[in-house]
C-alpha cells in the first residue's frame, strides 16, 4: 500500500473494519431528534460532505489525539498475555495515541502496561520502535517498488476500500435491503460536536441492534465507532478519540533518534527475501490460498455467517486450546502460548450443543456467536445461535 494511504487512513481503517464486513443499508432517514448542535443533514449530504472531505487533495487536516479501543463481549475473564496478541483486543480498553501533520508526518503509538512501540514517518524517514526488544527498524521503500503492479491494484483490493467512506458509500448504493440509517446532530465526541450515522439491521437474527459512526461537525473526520447489542445500552464494542486537537502537532513528536545501546536495524520494502526464507514465503502463501479456499460465507447481510474448514491438526489444536507451533503463523512463541491460554479459556465458557447438522461447541457473545463443530468446521458471525446452528445446517 502507498504511504499516502496508510496514513490517511491509519486509524479510520481500524473502525472500519468493525462495519465492513456485511452491513447492507435500507431506507435513508434523517431523524433529528433535541435541539441540534450542528446544522441538519440527511444521509445523503452527510455521506457527501464526508466523501469530498476524504478525497481534499490536501488530505485530512493536522490533527492529534488519543484513541482507546474498548470491548465488552460479556467474555468469561481472559488471562492476560502481555504481549500484543491480537486476541487481547477481545476485552478491557486499549489505547493509540496519533499525530498527523500532513500525508508525509505521522505517528502512531500504542502503549501496553509495561512497553510501547511507535511508528514514525516524517517525509523519507520512517522508523518502527520497540521497546520490549528495544529495537529500531528503519524502514525504507526500494527505488521502483512504487511502479510494481501491487502498488497499483485497485482501490477495492486496498485497506484503503474499508474506510468509513467506502463502507458509507456501499451503504447507500444497497439501501433497502438490510439496514435503516438514520442521522443524529445532538452529540458530542471528545468535547466536539458531531454528526452520528445510525446504522440498524431489519433482520431480527442479528445480535446487532445498531452501529453508530460519528462524523466531527466540521471537518467530518471520523471520530468514533459504536456498536452496540440488543438488550444492552452500553457499546459491546467502541473504537474513537478520547482527546482530539485539530492543529499542527510539535515538529519534536515527528523526530526519531534511536536510544543509545538500542539495536538498530534496517529493512527495505520490496526486496527479495532474504536467503533461505523464499520457501518460507511460498509456504506462507499456499497457506493463505489453503484457507481462501476453505472460508465461504452462508447467507446474507447482518445474518451472514463465516464458515471455515479447518484441517485435522487446526481443529485438534483448536479443540485442546493448544496454539500452533512457532513460525506455523509468523508469531513468537510467547504470543502463541498467549493465544492458546485464551482459547483455552473461551473453550471452557462453551456449551455442548448438537442437532441434525452434527455436535460441536458453542460459544455465546453480546456481540457474536461461533461453533467448533466436531467435523471440523468453526462458524462465526454476529447472529443468534439459532441462526448459527442454522448455517451449520448449509453443506
């Protein structure tokens, strides 16, 4: 992905990607409700305002803030990792902290209780810091990786195709199928006033009762992400600012010098892999084929429902709570021993169900629904067991 993406995107991507999967839309609605805070806009003049501000050939305004990712799934306790897993993000609050100068200068760092890592691009400087391993990698693009055919794939094949923008934008052209959007000018989101996109599903075998996306009333940055679960009116899921300032951040917070005695490294984007790690890569795409080839989906909307076919030795896994052995998925072992601890935790929290799709493991969310089933299929989607058990159903 270009530098020019990533950045403008870096952290609306995030809270994208909690929508993106299988929102449809239905009728547009604007349902201002209290005294407005901002001028009225419908759904459509939002959108519109929101997407011309995303393509300002200057790009998104200086800006820097706090982020804090908050999940509350109604999980069994989940032994903590210490480590950046990405199965630690399924509970408690997590925060990001950003600063954005312009497409060229940003950077994001992510503390954890005892260490952070930051990731800093200031014009043809880009540095990744970590603490823990108290490592610099200076990051540098190989002259002509920029003209490669994978720089220039299609916006849809891009993280870039999962902003709020783009999902807004599929929104609208499915309207009346899945969804009612309605529009809201009456809350604030960091001290600022904004515009929430209402998004609810029609189908009562969503466990989703709706998403609010937050759009800041004058520079229509997307500044939160809410999703919330039937029955409950706290978010099962939140991803926004805490703190926002819409200027131009200190010239310090883009200036990197490694720390005297870190280990400094350097890493070329679009070089041929090192000696020795060619197969690896190979192995690591066969299996990336491997699973698209096992994944398909059943049904359609807010009640669709991943179905994956796992081999023998992923299931066996799966079902002991065992993670894989190292390198098998790019991660240390101390990541995977925290994967397996999780697992093996969520597994203890699930209920034996059976029926004439076959027999298997439950596991039950506010939020979302998965089924291990004993012929090796692992279920997922944010519907009702009902709903889950039904896809198991679909050979």
């Amino acid at each position: 992905m270009r530098r020019g993406t990533f950045v403008r995107w870096a952290v609306p991507v995030a809270a994208a990607a909690v929508i993106g999967g299988a929102l449809g839309a239905g009728p547009v609605i604007a349902a201002v409700s209290g005294e407005p805070a901002l001028p009225e806009r419908s759904a459509q003049q939002l959108l519109a305002d929101a997407v011309a501000a995303s393509k300002d050939k200057n790009g998104p305004p200086a800006m820097s803030g706090t982020v804090q990712q908050t999940a509350s799934l109604g999980l069994p306790a989940l032994p903590q990792s210490g480590g950046e897993s990405p199965l630690t993000l399924l509970s408690g609050s997590h925060e990001i902290k950003v600063w954005y100068g312009s497409r060229n200068r940003l950077r994001v760092a992510m503390p954890t209780q005892m260490n952070e890592t930051d990731l800093i691009v200031n014009d043809d400087q880009t540095w990744y810091w970590d603490s823990a391993a108290n490592t610099a990698t200076r990051l540098k693009v190989k002259a002509g990786a920029r003209d490669t055919p994978e720089a220039h794939r299609p916006a849809t094949s891009t993280p870039a195709a999962m902003t709020p923008q783009a999902v807004a934008e599929h929104l609208l052209a499915t309207a009346g199928e899945y969804s009612t959007i309605s529009v809201a000018n009456t809350d604030k989101v960091a001290g600022r006033p904004v515009y929430q996109l209402v998004v609810a599903p029609k189908d009562e075998g969503s466990l989703v009762k709706e998403v609010r996306l937050s759009l800041d009333g004058e520079t229509y940055v997307p500044l939160q992400v809410q999703v919330f679960a039937k029955g409950s009116s706290e978010p099962a899921f939140q991803l926004g600012f805490t703190q926002v300032t819409f200027s131009e951040p200190a010239e310090e917070n883009f200036t990197f010098t490694p720390p005297a005695g870190a280990k400094v490294k350097e890493t070329t984007i679009g070089d041929e892999p090192p000696a020795g790690q060619e197969k690896a890569v190979e192995k690591a795409e066969e299996a990336r084929k491997a699973a698209g080839d096992r994944l398909k989906v059943v049904g359609d909307g807010w009640t669709s429902v991943a179905v994956l076919k796992m081999s023998e030795a992923d299931l066996k896994g799966l079902q002991s709570g065992q993670p894989q052995q190292d390198g098998q998925d790019g991660r240390k072992g101390q990541d995977g021993k925290a994967d397996g601890a999780i697992t093996e935790s969520l597994l203890k929290a699930a209920t034996p169900v059976s029926g004439t799709w076959g027999s298997g493991k439950l596991i039950r969310t506010k939020l979302v629904t998965a089924l291990i089933t004993d012929d090796g299929r692992v279920l997922i989607g944010a519907v009702t067991p009902e709903e889950i058990t039904k896809a198991a159903g679909i050979r």
